[in-house]
C-alpha cells in the first residue's frame, strides 16, 4: 500500500512512518495541513492517515475538500478528542474510521489494512498467479507448488508489485518511486538486493525462473524467458 500520514507531531508521524515502513508499505509523511492537502489531492494514495487538529487546515477541513474533488481516498481520522460528538462528526465529514489517542501500533496497522480492503474492487482476484507461483493477497501468503515461501515484508510488497504487472518490465526507478518512496536515493542497490533475495527464494534449483532481469532496463515476472529491448 501506498499511504500518507498527515501528523504535525513529528514524533508520532515518524513512529507512524516508521512502523508501517517496516510492514512492508510505501509511506510519506506531512506535518502541515495545507501541505497535505495539496499532496493528497495529487498523489495517489490507498489510505490517509489524518490528525484532527493540524496547523493551516485542520483534518476535518481536508477531508471535505478531498470529498468535495470527488477524491474517495479511505482516510482514517486520529484524533486526541475522544467523545462521541466528536467522532460522529469526523465520520459525517468524510472520515472512513476515526481512531482516539493514544492508540497501539497494531490496531493503527489492522484499521489501515482494513480500510484497504474495503477500498478492493469486488471482482478483483485475491489471488495472484504466475506459473506454479502463488500469491494469496487476503492470507499474505507466497507458495511455489506446494512449497510455501517467507518473505520479508519488503520482500512481499516488491514480489506482489511485480506479480500486479506479470510480463511487463518494472524500471528500478518505478519501484523505487512506488515501495521506498519519491525522495529515495536513486543512486541505490536496494532494488537489486531484494530482486536477488527474491529470486533466490522462489527460483529453486529444479525450478523453471520466473524473475528475469532485462539487462539496462528494469526486471519482468513471468513464465518466459524474456529478451533485452532492440
């Protein structure tokens, strides 16, 4: 996932930030409401993570704006305000779910999967499939035939990014921008260390190889061998 918090206590945004970084997810983090508005209406995100009071616009401010754009972005409010009043008011301005302060990490982190979810289309596959590779989106599970595969977080995030897009070549660049986030150093090898580990955990030795790099472009998940551009 893709998800925006929008905090101005830089303790609580980098906790957020760090927290969901580490399950696997691609993160940008915003202290001020102006700011965040601007980067929510342009960006393309699954889920907003919004504080109720923020300097410049407050949170219920920016859910209507996005609402008023006609931007549906699930957005879950965090606020310190804790009566029903206020929360009923929150999810009339838009708000999907509305979490109170001080909250645990992974009630955040089941709340924001949860509202992915829902977002889902209904006919989308919960399941996706490459040759004798399986990824099971709902149970986050990875299988080679019957061989059941572990992947890291990252690891999983890239391998299902890649399995989106089966047979179309993904630049570094691309997942750089899309999992670790704009403002990466492109100058980096992450990308290429985590294709190895990939690859290493699900090509086997008596396996057919599905990862494939295209050499000076990008990588391509698929049952064919594929061939560098002309």
């Amino acid at each position: 996932m893709k998800i925006l918090i929008i905090e101005d206590n830089i303790e609580i945004n980098t906790y957020i930030c760090n927290g969901l970084r580490q399950a696997g997810h691609s993160v940008n983090g915003v202290t001020d409401g102006n700011k965040a508005l601007i980067e929510a209406s342009h960006g393309h995100y699954d889920v907003l993570v919004i504080d109720r009071v923020l300097p410049g616009l407050d949170g219920l401010s920016i859910i209507k704006a996005l609402r008023a754009m006609g931007k549906r972005t699930p957005s879950l409010m965090l606020s310190a305000l804790i009566d029903v009043a206020h929360r009923v008011e929150g999810l009339r301005a838009g708000a999907d779910d509305y979490l109170s302060k001080p909250f645990y990490f992974s009630e955040l982190l089941a709340r924001i999967e949860s509202l992915n979810r829902r977002n889902l289309p209904v006919q989308q596959d919960t399941v996706l499939q490459v040759d004798s590779l399986q990824l099971d989106l709902l149970g986050r599970q990875v299988k080679r035939g019957q061989r059941i595969i572990e992947l890291l977080p990252r690891e999983y995030t890239l391998l299902e990014y890649l399995m989106k897009h089966s047979g179309q070549v993904v630049t570094r660049t691309m997942l750089l921008e899309t999992l670790w986030g704009f403002n990466f150093d492109p100058q980096t090898n992450i990308v290429d260390v985590h294709i190895s580990r990939i690859r290493k955990k699900i090509d086997g030795p008596t396996d057919k190889p599905l990862l494939h790099t295209v050499r000076g472009v990008g990588y391509v998940i698929r049952a064919k061998s594929c061939s560098p551009p002309p």
